[in-house]
C-alpha cells in the first residue's frame, strides 16, 4: 500500500514538471515617417513558432509589451505578399516493388505553400504524390527542337507542419531524375505595429503549446490602419541560441491531478477501515 501511494505522489510530481521551451528572438530596426509599421514574418520565424503563430511577442527598448496585428492577405490575390526561397533539400531513391524517389525539403514548417519548382536537367515525363495524396504529372522533356517544361507542384497554401515536407516521384522502371535545385514560394504575412524611427523592437517567439493568441485592441481597427500607408520594416539580426525557460504544465495536468487526489482519498480510506477492523 505504501509502494502504491509512493507511486501516485511520484506521479502527481511528474505532472507537475516544467516544460523547456526554446526561445528566440529578432532584432527589428524601427524606420520611416509613418506611425505604423509592418514586419515581413521570415522563414525562421514560422519554422521556430507556434502554428497558429500565436506566442509572437513584441516588445520595444523598455522591454514593454507592444500591440500588433497579423496582416494575412488572401492567397492569390496579391503577388506582393508571395515570398521565395531555394530551401535545403536530398533526395532519396527506394528499389522495391514500386520504384520511388523521396525529395525531402527542410525549412518549410508551419508556412502556406504557394508552389515548388524542381530544377532538372533530367529527360522524363512522371507523376509526383504531396503530402495530402494529390498527384501531377510533371514533365521535361525536348523533342525535335522542341522544349515542354512543367516541373512546378501548386500547393494552394498546404501548411507544412512537419520538419521535412516529402515529396515522391513514382519513377516506374527508369533511374531516378537528377534534383539539381530546389524553389519554394509561400504566403507571406506581416506584423503591423505601431513604432517610431529610431527606436528598435524585439520579437520573441519560440515553440510554445501553453500560449494562445494575445487580444489586441489595434485588431479592432485594422481595416482603417491598412488604409493608411505603412511602413515595412526588415529585421536586422536574429538570436536562435535557444535560450531555455520553463514553462508550468499545470493546465495541462488538472484532470490528472485530481485523479490522483481522489485515489490517494480512496486508498487512506482503505488503510483506515482496515486497521480499525483489525483493533
């Protein structure tokens, strides 16, 4: 009985533990005439945050807190907010049954895909699956002094939420094609603060399941701000050195800890009404 409350205190401990979150922050150079200010989101920032981008901090030189907005425009329908980007990328061919090549890209998590363009000097006419189990048939091919080329993959704002977004080329019974290079375009958004020349922000963001969405009065009038010219701000340097806080799982583990309570109640009753039989 003792070995079993040991246990559950153990346990109850445990759910108590903190949580290491990696942390990162961007230095951002605040310039220009006008009162507001926006922040092109890079991709080390989308690939280090939250999903939903939700423990996004931004603070100015006294270390305050300071109001933002996320601008997302609507895909499509503007190009200016189409960012690219040649990512890392290898390749990896399997010789079984079915003869496939895997063209793994780093460095895309957690952004809106526009499309991929594979770079190929390789001849070959062959269907490509994306993660969601869409194929296309992508082609290079040059005949009779004629070129046809069709290498990129449209992927309508897929969100990448893995490390490495895979794609496989069914390669039949050929060799695999030759991947020379590797050109993502995403769907860029934008921070949208108020700021003044001169001074220099800070955004902080790292990985964080225990944050939701900061509320901001500035979303409230938005629409009247984007009305408005802004200027674009860029971030002049990054620290990624993953500085390490803890964060509480309390939240997480309330039911848990009740449980616990309430069998630790149960088994002291137990303990009790047997020694009282036993006297």
């Amino acid at each position: 009985m003792k070995k079993i409350i040991s246990l559950l205190l153990a346990l109850c401990f445990l759910s108590f533990s903190p949580v290491v979150i990696l942390a990162s922050t961007a230095k951002i150079e605040i310039d220009g005439e006008n009162q507001y200010k926006a922040l092109r989101l890079t991709p080390q920032i989308y690939n280090a945050a939250n999903s939903d981008l939700s423990d996004l901090l931004l603070k100015n030189s006294k270390g305050e807190t300071v109001p933002y907005f996320i601008y997302r425009t609507k895909m499509g329908k503007e190009d200016y907010f189409i960012e690219s980007l040649a990512p890392k990328f290898t390749t990896q061919s399997f010789d079984k049954n079915d003869k496939k090549t895997d063209i793994m890209i780093d460095g895309l998590k957690n952004m809106r895909l526009h499309d991929v363009t594979i770079d190929t000097d390789s001849m070959f006419k062959r269907t490509i699956t994306i993660p969601n189990g869409r194929t296309k048939e992508i082609y290079n091919l040059s005949l009779n002094g004629v070129s046809e080329v069709d290498t990129t993959i449209s992927l309508g704002g897929q969100i990448a939420y893995d490390d490495t977004y895979v794609m496989t080329i069914d390669d039949a019974d050929d060799k695999p094609i030759n991947v020379n290079n590797i050109t993502v375009r995403y769907y860029a958004d934008e921070l949208v603060f108020e700021g003044k020349a001169g001074e220099v922000f800070t955004l902080e963001f790292g990985e964080d399941p225990t944050k939701t969405a900061p509320v901001y009065d500035i979303e409230r009038y938005k629409d009247e701000i984007l009305k408005g010219t802004i200027d674009r701000v860029a971030i002049s340097e990054i620290d990624d050195t993953t500085a390490k806080k803890a964060v509480s799982t309390e939240r997480d583990y309330k039911f848990l800890f009740n449980i616990v309570i309430i069998t630790i109640t149960l088994l002291l009753g137990v303990v009790i009404l047997v020694k009282l039989k036993r006297t």
